[in-house]
C-alpha cells in the first residue's frame, strides 16, 4: 500500500531533477536567512549559484552537532518565530540539547511521511494505533501522532511509560498498532505476561513501528516472537525532522529514505570523504524542505550503507540498512573497535539467555576490560551450577569470535537489568570515572 505512490515510486531520474531544484531552493534560502550558513559559505568561498550538480554537494561545509549546539537556542533556523509553530529538543543528556523549530508546512510535512511509512506497512484508517513514544519534547510521540492521524487511524496517545497501562489499552482497545522503542517493546511483552497475565499473543497486535535505538536482526525475531507481530525498523533524527527520514516497507530488507525531502549520503567518518553507494559509513543528511531549519549536510554519526537496488515493495526511493549504531557508540579497547550490535548478535544466538544485556567497560589495570551482564532466562536459572558455567563460557566464546577481544560474561538473575520505558542505556562506561 502507497500513501503517496506518484511520488514514492517516482522514475529516478525525475527523482533526481526534483532533488536538484530543492537542493538549489535550500541552499539559497540558508545562505540567505541563516547567517551561521553564511558564514560557513563565506569562509569555504562558495557561493548559492555555485551548487549546479547534485554532486556539487560535495563542496559544501558540513554541519555537526556541535555547530547544533553552539547555536544553541534559535540560531539555525531559517524563518522569524512567528512562523515557528513548534519546537523539539534532543535530550541534551550530553550537554546542551540540540533544537528543532517546525513551521506550520514543516508539521504538515511530517505528518505526510510518517502517513507513508505507516501505510507502507499496511496501517490504514481501521487500526488502532497506539503511540508508546514519549510525547513531549522528544520527537517520537508527536511525529507519530501526526502522521497516524493524518491516516485517519484511531490513535490512542499513551505516551511512554506506566506499563500496565498501556497493556490495559492494548486488551480494552483491541490495539493493532504499537510504536516505541524495540527495548520497551520487550518490556511491554514481559510486563503482560508476567505482571498483567495476558498472554501478548492473545492481543490484536499486527505491526509495530520501533525505533530510536540500535537494535538487532535477531532482536527483531525475538520482538516478533514475543509480542505476536510484524516489526518494522524506523529512522529519524530530531536535526533532521524526527522519526520519518526513512522507514522499513514489507520486504524488511532495509529503510526507505524519502529522498525527496532528504539527500542522502555516506562519508568516511575518519577524512570525511564521500564514499560510494554500498560502502559502509556515516550518514549525511540535507533536509530539502525544511522551512523553519534546514540541514545543509549534517553528520549524524550513524553507521550504515546506501541500497539502489530496485526493491519488490516498487518503490524507487533508495534504503538505508539498519543503523549498526553511532559512530560515538564505538568502543575502543586495546585498539580493536567494536559495536555494541556485534555483542548484540551474539548474545541472541545463544539459547537459555533473555534479550537484556548491559556492557561495562572498565580499567582495573591500565587496560580496558569489557563485562558483559547478561540475563538468565527462568529456565537456566534454575540449572544446575554447572550447566549455568557452561552456557556462560559459551556466551564468552561467541562474542569474543564477534568482535575479536576476550570479554568476561557474567550471568545475571531474571528481570535484575533495569528496564527502559524509552532508549535503553546499553554501555556503561566506567573508565574515566577512576
Ligand atoms: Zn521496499
């Protein structure tokens, strides 16, 4: 099902003449109504009118999040604030919160993209659909709230958190749709059969919209299993616009960006050089429509690779492969790096554990040790001692085949890893609190 399908299965070329005209409109319009872009223009000797090519993107500076926040509160947006109708703001859990101003058309335009990505997943006006996303200053819950309305979906606004609660509406409700995070998705399986007593199959769950937070392949099978649905991978960022930059279609075989609104495309995180399209990299966006802010190729710092390959759902719109995380989500010890997803991968490969891990990097000794707490299913934790020794040198083994180092597994009680009602804190970096 199409929301829009004269645009999302537009001929590339056509595709490619509209995102050059845009990419003309937004460059003029941050030169001239931001002076930080200006600035920025000036000092690299560029000017508007040089920006003939799509390629020629290439030539212009790049903005990070520290340019964000140095902006910090209004400095980047692009129309006066009686045109701005809405503000977001990142969490700001790591310094100053980065801010999102929307005009009226932006608010509209999100509701337009999250319609697409919901409706690319068969949601229509007969669903009930539940946004477990915080609402408030967080994109989440608002974004999706827009997009479901605009479906005409019955949309039931629980925000995030007080868990019961939200089981209660799912029975009441006869919800169909969930949207939150892949780890609260989990909770809310947990929580239902284990506090609430309802079986998550016995529920009218259909598909879930998860995102927010790096999650795995195999997170997504444990996620299907557990809460009787199809899930789906959705991608977002509050620079950008929040969750509907891109999204899943049914094949799940990748996110499909919007790119006429979002030019996409993927760097060397260490040089910054552009990378060709297949190569693994960091995410750039330019927002190409964004009246209140717009991006001028922003660094997100995600990992991933551009997919042109024609995809069955027929859509011309390239994808994204699952985000393998952020670039700043890296861990570097005894100079190998790895990804939290790698430790992910190999945890959910192995039976007898629960989906809900947490990884501590300590320095006991002037080296970087890594402990991987890992939950025990109810199962093995009645086990005999032996068994549990087993299955716990087991898990060391898998992962250190992933990422390459020797990791120490310690295995935890059930339901002793604290839960998260929004992005799970997964890394727990204690090295430099010594
Ligand atoms: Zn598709």
């Amino acid at each position: 099902m199409y929301w829009n399908k004269e645009v999302e299965c537009m001929p590339e070329e056509k595709l490619r003449e509209l995102q050059l005209e845009r990419l003309k409109q937004v460059v003029k319009r941050a030169y001239e109504k931001v002076p930080f872009y200006r600035k920025k223009f000036d000092e690299a000797g560029l000017k508007p009118e040089d920006i003939r090519t799509l390629e020629d993107i290439k030539y212009i500076p790049f903005t990070s999040k520290a340019d964000m926040r140095e902006a910090y509160p209004f400095g980047l947006f692009a129309a006066p604030l009686e045109e701005i109708v809405e503000v977001h703001t990142s969490s700001g859990t790591t310094g100053k919160p980065v801010v999102a101003g929307y005009t009226r058309k932006d608010i509209e335009l999100w509701g337009e993209l999250i319609a697409r990505c919901l409706t690319m997943i068969g949601v229509t006006k007969h669903d009930i659909v539940q946004i477990a996303y915080g609402y408030g200053l967080f994109t989440g819950g608002l974004g999706f709230h827009y997009g479901a309305q605009k479906i005409g979906a019955t949309v039931v606004p629980a925000s995030a958190g007080n868990t019961r609660r939200q089981i209660e509406l799912m029975r009441d409700f006869g919800t169909t749709v969930i949207a939150c995070t892949p780890s609260y998705s989990l909770y809310l399986a947990e929580y239902a059969k284990e506090e609430v007593g309802i079986d998550p199959a016995t529920l009218k769950l259909r598909v879930g919209s998860f995102g927010a937070e790096m999650w795995t392949e195999e997170m997504r099978k444990e996620i299907e299993k557990r809460l009787g649905l199809k899930a789906f991978n959705v991608y977002g960022l509050t620079e950008i616009i929040g969750p509907g930059v891109a999204h899943e279609c049914e094949a799940q075989a990748g996110l499909h960006v919007w790119e006429d609104h979002f030019l996409i495309e993927i760097i060397d995180p260490e040089t910054g050089e552009t990378l060709p399209d297949g190569e693994e990299g960091e995410l750039v966006i330019t927002s190409l429509t964004r009246d209140g802010m717009p991006m001028l190729r922003f660094r997100t710092r995600d990992i991933t690779r551009i997919i042109r390959k024609k995809c069955d759902c027929g859509r011309t719109m390239a994808r994204i492969e699952r985000i393998k995380g952020r670039t700043d989500d890296m861990i570097k010890v005894r100079g190998v790096m790895l990804f939290p997803y790698q430790i992910e991968q190999a945890i959910l490969e192995v039976q007898g554990v629960e989906p809900h891990y947490q990884i501590v990097l300590t320095r006991p000794h002037y080296l970087d040790e890594i402990e991987v707490l890992v939950e025990m299913s109810k199962e093995t934790f009645s086990d005999e001692v032996r068994e549990i020794e087993e299955l716990r040198k087991k898990l060391e083994k898998r992962i250190e085949a992933a990422v390459g180092i020797r990791v120490k597994v310690t295995l935890v009680e059930p339901k002793s890893l604290p839960r998260s009602e929004g992005k799970a804190k997964r890394i727990i970096d204690k090295r430099n609190l010594k």
